[in-house]
C-alpha cells in the first residue's frame, strides 16, 4: 500500500481525507499495526485510484 500511496503522490494525510479515514489509522494499516477492514481497503483503493486487487497484491 505504501508504495501505491507513493506513486499516487498522497500523504498519509491527504489519503486518510480522500478514504475517509484518520491519518493514525492509515499510518497503522501501512505499518502492519493494525489490521484493515474489507470496507477500509475497498475505500484506500478507491482514494488512490486502484482497483482493490492491486492494493492487496502490492509488496
């Protein structure tokens, strides 16, 4: 996910706002800290404009 956000050009910040989501919680789905919801990701990928796959598969 870190390298998706990368390449989108977000911040944690500018993420969490287009998803939706806080930024802490974003910072800890990213760290392996906390687990992600399938809703979560589904609105992660729709904020960096990836289809869902993409941000499960990404290493």
């Amino acid at each position: 996910m870190l390298s998706l956000r990368r390449q989108a050009d977000l911040t944690q910040e500018r993420l969490g706002e287009r998803a939706g989501l806080d930024r802490r919680a974003i910072g800890r789905i990213e760290n392996g800290l906390a687990p992600a919801t399938l809703d979560q990701l589904g609105a992660i990928a729709r904020a960096i404009g990836v289809p869902l796959w993409r941000l499960v598969r990404d290493e």
